[in-house]
C-alpha cells in the first residue's frame, strides 16, 4: 500500500495515476504523510505530462518536466524545459510557486542540474527556494551537469530519485539519454510496409502505403524530432517535402531540420532543393551522425528508402523501429530493407518489441535492437536506466547547448 504525500491535494482526474498506486519503482511516499493527496508517482505523471508538451522544442537540452509541491503536499508549480537559452524546468516551476516551494517538495524527471551552463545550476534554485524534499525519475548521465543529487544533499535537502525511473526513461528523455552515453544522436527508423514486406511497387510507386490515421501519426513524429533523413533515391522517385503537416494540410510550428544524404543532386524544383536542406554527400551513417552532432541534433528520424535504411542497420545505427504494416500485399517490388549486412542466419537483427497497436487500417510495431554496448551484455528495454552511462561513450555537455563538444564513440555497437 502506497502512502500518499503530505497534505490533502485532490486526485487530478487528467492525471492517471492512483492514489493508490504501487507502481511507483521507489516503493513508498514521504512517510511523515497524512492519507490523502497525490502520490510521488501522481506528481510525478504530471512532470512527465510537461515534459512531454516541450518534446521536440529543446534539443540539444534534454525535455524535463518538473511539480512543486508545497509544505501540505499542494500541487504550486509545474515547468518544463524552455527552448535553449531559457529556463530550465525546475526554475520555471518554483517560479510559479514563489514562497510557496519553501519547505516543500519539488518532482523533476531529470536529476537537477548542479553546473553553470547558460543559465544557473537548478540545485541553487532549489536550495534557495527553501525546498525540503527532492524527487526525481533519472539520474543525469553527464558527467559536468550530473550530480545535482549529491550537492543537494549536501546542502541539507532530502534526496528520492527513480520515482518512474523506467516509464521517464523510455518517454521524451530516451533520446538525449542516448545522444549522452553514446555521443552520437538517437535514431529512429520509421518504415511503411505491406505484410509481405514490400516497400514500394514493382514500378517504384510508394505512395501511400499505410492509410491516414499512419501517416497523420508520422507527420505528429516529425514534429517532434530535430531532422528527419532521406536518401537520394527517395528523393528521386518521391519528390517528398519531409515537413510535419497537420491533417488539415497546415504546418507544424515547428519543423526538423531536413537532411539528404547521397552523393547524387537533388534536382532544382524538386521540393527538397531548398537553401534549409542539409545535403551530406556521404555513403557513411558514421560521418551523417557525427554532422548532425555537430549541429546539436539529438533525435533522428530516418524515412529513408531500402538502401539507406539497410546501411544503418549494417553500422548498427538504428536505435528504434516504427514499423507501420500495412493490411496489403504487393508480392514484388522492393523489401523495406536492402543490405542490411546480413548473410546469415546467425547474424540476424533481432528485435525485441517495445509495443505493437493499431493505427486506423494499419500495426504500427515499436522495437528497439537487441544488441550489445561494449560487449556488456544485451540492451534491454529498461536499458536507459539512470546511470548506466556506456563507458567512454560520452563527453558533451549536452545540457547547456554544447553537444558538438562532444566525442563521438564510433563502431562500439
Ligand atoms: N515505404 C517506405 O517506408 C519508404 C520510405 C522511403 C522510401 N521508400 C521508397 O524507396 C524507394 C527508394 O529506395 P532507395 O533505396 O533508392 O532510397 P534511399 O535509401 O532513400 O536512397 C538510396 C540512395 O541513398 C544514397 N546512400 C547514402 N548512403 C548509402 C549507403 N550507405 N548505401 C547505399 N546508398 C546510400 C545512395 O545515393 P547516391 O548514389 O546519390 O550516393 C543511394 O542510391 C522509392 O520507391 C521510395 O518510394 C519507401
């Protein structure tokens, strides 16, 4: 049984979580709690609800959400991360809470940051906001903005962190979580499919595979990453614009940066022939990583055809699959995957599968490798858990907008 936080604050009925859940990793609530109010996981969902609104506007800074609870366990804050430069989510949240956050609790998804980047260590905010209790989801990997836990309690506030540690993990922070342990950006292969596989037509036609509801959902996706990657032979036989497009045909407000890769042109008219497009002529997913790096992209979204999508699964340099099936069948035509450096069975990609659900017509399956980092044993599901930073894969204040600062660790996976 689960003991709710201090102070009678009402079920919010947005919020999911129950007051009586036990979901929560951590195992228990502030013992010096009455039996009402919202729960250490409750307030948690609600950070993690604000850090999902800012998904896809804050890169190279991680999307943190953050609740500050007051004294009687009231709900006084909520912030997010803002765009780079801007405050970080903690300050934005004890802002909204003013006198309030004194002797009370703040609920971060990320550890607070302890180091001067472009703005204040959010530990500073916290202590001088007088705030009691700590509580956060995921560790800060990094080894300069890392360690807020430790100067907190050093100065005297109480520590709680894996609060929803794997449910934050695998949400809007899975890529920047990523980007820092490896020094290299996210990488999210999203393919459309006919059950047996095909791709496109024997005559090179793809569109549209999948119906309306998948395609409304990848131009969502799009939104939400900081560029998407096509290689010249999409280019050439679909002529696409790679913008995020809501239903109604208007633009997002916010659109990725849009790269080819291939050393052949993009042909003038041709939508992609525009000054904003990032053209790589390179054959090397390796030297297109380390390019986006470089410009602080920290999650990738690879629409790429057969060829450059097999070339990133050779290299080891897909981290997630969105497969988006369709209830068709084309019996020739390409296969969503050429080359993919396998030539026999013993060296098959395996997958394991994150969630499979259905998406208007079509399956959309959400999978990640199965792999080994460093030869340390198979990722898992679970694998961005706090702290396990992959050893010498990491080196980029990613936090403060420096990520082209950092290393990149190359044919590690
Ligand atoms: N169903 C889907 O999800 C989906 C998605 C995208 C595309 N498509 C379809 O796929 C077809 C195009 O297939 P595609 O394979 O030509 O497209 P692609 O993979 O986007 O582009 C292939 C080109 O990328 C360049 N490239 C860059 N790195 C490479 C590497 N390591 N190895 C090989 N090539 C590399 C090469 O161009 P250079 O010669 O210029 O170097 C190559 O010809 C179209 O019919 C399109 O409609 C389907």
């Amino acid at each position: 049984m689960t003991r709710p936080l201090r102070g009678a604050v009402p079920h919010d009925p947005a919020d999911d979580s129950d007051p009586a859940d036990d979901s929560d990793p951590a195992g228990d609530r502030d013992p010096a709690a009455p039996a009402t109010g919202v729960t250490l996981a409750g307030a948690m969902r609600r950070a993690l609800a604000a850090s999902v609104a800012v998904h896809g506007t804050t890169s190279p800074n991680p999307p943190v959400g953050a609740v500050v609870l007051d004294a009687a366990g009231a709900v006084v804050g909520v912030g997010a991360t803002a765009p780079p430069g801007g405050p970080h989510a903690e300050v934005t949240a004890l802002r909204e809470a003013g006198p309030r956050a004194r002797g009370g609790t703040a609920v971060v998804t990320l550890e607070p940051c302890a180091h001067h980047g472009r703005t204040p260590p959010c530990t500073e905010a916290l202590a001088a906001a007088g705030v009691a209790t700590v509580v956060f989801a995921v560790r800060d990997p990094h080894p300069t903005a890392g360690g807020g836990a430790a100067v907190l309690r050093a100065g005297g506030v109480a520590v709680r962190e894996g609060v929803l540690g794997d449910e934050v993990a695998r949400g809007p922070l899975r890529a920047w979580l990523h980007a820092v342990r490896t020094g290299r950006p996210h990488v999210t292969w999203k393919l459309a499919a006919t059950l047996d596989g095909r791709s496109a037509a024997a005559d090179g036609t793809s569109r549209w595979i999948t119906g309306a509801d998948a395609r409304a959902e990848v131009h969502a996706l799009r939104a939400g990453v900081d560029a998407i990657v096509v290689g010249t032979g999409t280019v050439l036989a679909d002529d696409p614009s790679l913008t995020a497009r809501r239903s109604d045909g208007s633009l997002h407000e916010r659109s990725p940066l849009r790269v080819v890769v291939g050393h052949r042109d993009v042909p003038s008219g041709f939508a992609l022939d525009a000054p904003d497009v990032l053209h790589l002529r390179t054959r090397d997913p390796d030297v297109v990583l380390a390019a986006l790096h470089d410009r602080g992209v920290v999650d990738v979204l690879l629409e790429g055809g057969p060829r450059l999508a097999g070339a990133f699964v050779a290299a080891r340099r897909v981290d997630r699959v969105l497969a988006y099936l369709a209830p068709a069948l084309l019996g020739a035509g390409p296969a969503a995957l050429h080359e993919a450096g396998v030539g026999t069975i013993a060296d098959i990609a395996r997958l394991q599968v994150d969630d499979v659900r259905r998406v208007g017509v079509d399956v959309l399956v959400d999978a990640r490798p199965e792999r080994t980092v460093n030869g340390a044993g198979p990722a898992r599901a679970g694998s961005a858990t706090p702290g396990s930073a992959v050893p010498g894969g990491d080196g980029s204040p990613l936090r403060e907008g420096t990520l082209h600062e950092g290393t990149l660790r190359k044919g590690a996976v």
